[in-house]
C-alpha cells in the first residue's frame, strides 16, 4: 500500500507476484495482505474494479472524500453486485455528522466463505450474507456503507 501511496509505478509487477503468490497460498482474498496489494494495484492504475450502473449511479461521496452509499440503498446495491458476478468480501458502516466520518459498529454477523467452491457459488453465498447483514444494518440519514467486493478476475486472474 506504501508503494501505491508513493506512486511507485514500478511496484506494479512485483505487486501482481505478490498477489498471485497469495492466490496460490489460497490466502483468502478478504485477509489484509491481498486486499491491500489489490488496492496498491487500483491506485496504480492497474487494476479496473467492476462497479455496476446501479451501484456507480448510487454512490455518494461523503465527508473526508470516503466513499460510500447511503445505507438505504444497501440492498439495491447488494443485488446490483451480485446480479453481475461480483462476490462481497465485508462490509463497513459509518457515520457523517458534522463532515466528519466516524466508523459505526455494523451487525456483528461473522461469516467466511468456502473460496474453493465455484465462482458462482461464491457471488450467491456472498449475496446471501450481505443481505442478512443489510437487514440487521444501522440505518438512518447520516448512516453510508461501504461494501468491499471482487471481480472473478481477482481470483483467478490470467497468467
């Protein structure tokens, strides 16, 4: 992530070993490591996430510049990502108030998925977690989500 933040450009096949070395580990790709070298890959223009049309037209920026949906529209995006073979690693909730963001305490649902059942599998498996979570989401106005999610080409990129 430092090399991304230093914009480093020549991070960028070292980062794409380091990912794939992940990968044959079979290190889950919502641990730390490879979340961050997929998001060091991101920032370096690298990497292309797949944000759907519902999901892109729904996002809101809130304060501090972070990212965000409106956590009403929790479900629709849910589905949005899922309706187009994106696979919901977690979740985060946070609160604006006053321009400033402040991370809430989600639902406390602890769940893993099987990362060697199909791709398939994997996105409805994801879709159904996501959505017991947004049942039981803090709600409200100043409440934004911000899902994190991966593309079948995360986990089984081309070599």
């Amino acid at each position: 992530m430092a090399l991304a933040s230093l914009e480093i450009d020549g991070a960028v096949e070292p980062l794409r070993r380091a990912y794939l070395a992940c990968l044959e580990r079979a290190t889950p790709p919502d641990w730390s490591e490879p979340e961050g070298i997929r998001w060091a890959l991101t920032e370096l223009g690298a990497r292309t996430p797949v944000v759907p049309p519902l999901t892109a037209r729904l996002r809101a920026t809130t304060a501090d510049n972070a990212p965000g949906w409106p956590s009403t529209h929790f479900t629709d995006i849910i589905n949005d990502l899922a309706d187009h073979a994106q696979a919901i690693l977690y979740s985060q909730f946070w609160r604006v108030d006053a321009d400033r963001t402040y991370g809430v305490s989600g639902t406390g649902l602890d769940w893993e998925l099987d990362w060697t059942a199909p791709w398939e599998h994997l996105v409805e498996e994801s879709r159904t977690w996501s959505l017991l979570e947004a049942f039981e989401a803090p709600t409200g106005d100043s409440i934004f989500v911000a899902p994190t999610w991966i593309d079948r080409a995360d986990l089984y990129p081309e070599r």
